[in-house]
C-alpha cells in the first residue's frame, strides 16, 4: 500500500518514483517472475508499491500460470491477456 498524501515508502520513508518494476513471487515449487509491472519505486530502497488495480490483474494472471504447473516463469505485466 503507498501513502498516496506523501508518496513515501512505508518501509523506509524514501520518495516514490512512477515508473515499473520486475516483480517475484515464489510459490511451492514455482517461481514466477512479472516484468513491466506498473508501479511506484522506492529511491531508496527500490521497493515496488502496485495499486489495488495492479495487485487484482496480479492475481488473476498468477492464478493462471499456477495452472501450468511450470517450475520457472518469466512474463511480462503487457502480455497478462495471453496467460
């Protein structure tokens, strides 16, 4: 969640920078890497922050990839419709 009022990190207190970030998530047995997320960076500690949005096609896209039951996936935010 970022604090839309300061757009500070919450977990360092650095400045939010628009932009997007490679995302990991890592389940049993499967890791699956999201590039081209849009999302808010922190400059300092280089967390990603998504929005509420963002997290909802998140979900819906891993939930597919998990279906695969690949080891390893590597794909990119732009290309969700596909999976």
């Amino acid at each position: 969640m970022v604090s839309e009022d300061l757009k500070t990190c919450l977990l360092c207190g650095g400045r939010l920078k628009d932009g997007v970030s490679a995302v990991p998530f890592v389940f049993e047995g499967t890791v699956v890497v999201v590039k081209d997320v849009p999302a808010e960076s922190c400059r300092s500690c280089h967390e990603p922050f998504v929005s509420g949005k963002v997290t909802d096609q998140l979900t819906t896209l891993l939930t597919r990839l998990k279906a695969l039951q690949t080891e390893v996936s590597i794909v990119s935010y732009s290309d969700r419709e596909a999976a």
